[in-house]
C-alpha cells in the first residue's frame, strides 16, 4: 500500500519549508511543547493517549518526553518535504514507517487526531516565524505534513490487518 507516489513538490516549496525551519531549529523544544498545549486546549482527552503524561506527575508542558514526541512531528515533517522533492514521496526507513503505524495504531491515534496536529502545527510556524508566513508557507508545510501521516495511515492500516 502506498498512497504517497508521485507527489510533485516543487524546490521553491522545499525551500519555503527549509527555511523556515532553519529559523525554528534553535527553539524546536520550546515551539514543540507550544504546539502540543495547541493541540491539549482543543482536544484535552488527547493528553490521555500519552502514556508518559498519564503516568507522571510531572506537569505537561515539563514532560521531557512530550517535548520529544513534538520535535519528532516537526523534524520529520521537515524531512518529509525534502523527501518529496527528491523523491515524489515520503521516503521515512520502512521500520521506522512500520514502528510508527503499529505504534499509532495501539495508542488508538485517529484521523481526528492527525487534523488537530495539523491546524495546531499551522498556527505555531506562524507564530514562530510572522515575517516569512504566506499562503504558499502554508501549503508547503501542509502537503508535506499531510504526504507523511498518509504514509504513517497506510502502514496503521497495514498493522491493523495483521492483528
Ligand atoms: C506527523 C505526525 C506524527 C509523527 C511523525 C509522530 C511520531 C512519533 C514517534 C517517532 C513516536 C515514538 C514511537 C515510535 O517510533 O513509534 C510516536 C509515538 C506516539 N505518538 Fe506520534 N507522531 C505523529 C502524530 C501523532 C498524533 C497526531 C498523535 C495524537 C495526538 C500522536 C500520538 C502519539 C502517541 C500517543 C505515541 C506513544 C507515546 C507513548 O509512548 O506513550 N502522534 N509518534
């Protein structure tokens, strides 16, 4: 299954991503836990999916991990878009893609899910970087963001078939 062949991503797309994220790189921590309070003030029961956040006493926005997790969603967005340009799809390790899909899968991570990260990953690059933002910014980020989860979907379907 793959529903992410022969995307055309253009090299002034990639760069738009690229750019940005040069900018951001220096505070991807602090823009990552921003962006998951986004996602906990829209969809607070997400917090519960988290195994590491319902287990610690730790308050959220300290969570070591989350902070980990949040980087991952920026950092292979990022690469995704690369990829795409080069490559006309995502191209994450086919482990790295296998572990992800089971691993959603298991924490029950939806398509609900997947749109909150997206609009919440929209609002904190705009956010973090005013003067470069535009519509094409935008879409930039948004196809390589949406080329990855369909990549990541495909293989939570691949998971849920073998079990
Ligand atoms: C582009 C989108 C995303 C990427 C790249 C991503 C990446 C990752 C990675 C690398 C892991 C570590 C485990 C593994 O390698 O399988 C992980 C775990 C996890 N992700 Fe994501 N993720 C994404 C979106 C989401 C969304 C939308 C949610 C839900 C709001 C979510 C919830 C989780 C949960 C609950 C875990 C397990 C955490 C635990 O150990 O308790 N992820 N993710």
């Amino acid at each position: 299954m793959d529903s992410t062949k022969g995307i055309a991503f253009t090299e002034e797309e990639e760069a738009l991503v690229v750019k940005s994220w040069a900018s951001m790189k220096k505070n991807a921590g602090e823009l990552g836990l921003k962006l998951f309070l986004k996602v906990f003030e829209i969809a607070p029961t997400a917090k519960k999916m988290f195994s590491f956040l319902r287990d610690s006493d730790v308050p959220v926005e300290k969570n070591p991990k989350l902070k980990t997790h949040a980087m991952t969603v920026f950092i292979m967005t990022c690469e995704s878009a690369v990829q795409l340009r080069k490559a006309g799809k995502v191209t994450v390790r086919e482990s790295s893609l296998k572990r992800l899909g089971s691993t959603h899968l298991t924490y029950g991570v939806a398509d609900e899910h997947f749109e909150v990260v997206r609009y919440a990953l929209m609002e904190t690059i705009r956010e973090a970087v005013p003067e470069m933002w535009s519509p094409e910014m935008k879409a930039a980020w948004g196809t390589a963001y949406d080329q990855l989860v369909a990549a990541i979907k495909d293989q939570m379907k691949v998971a849920s078939q073998a079990s």
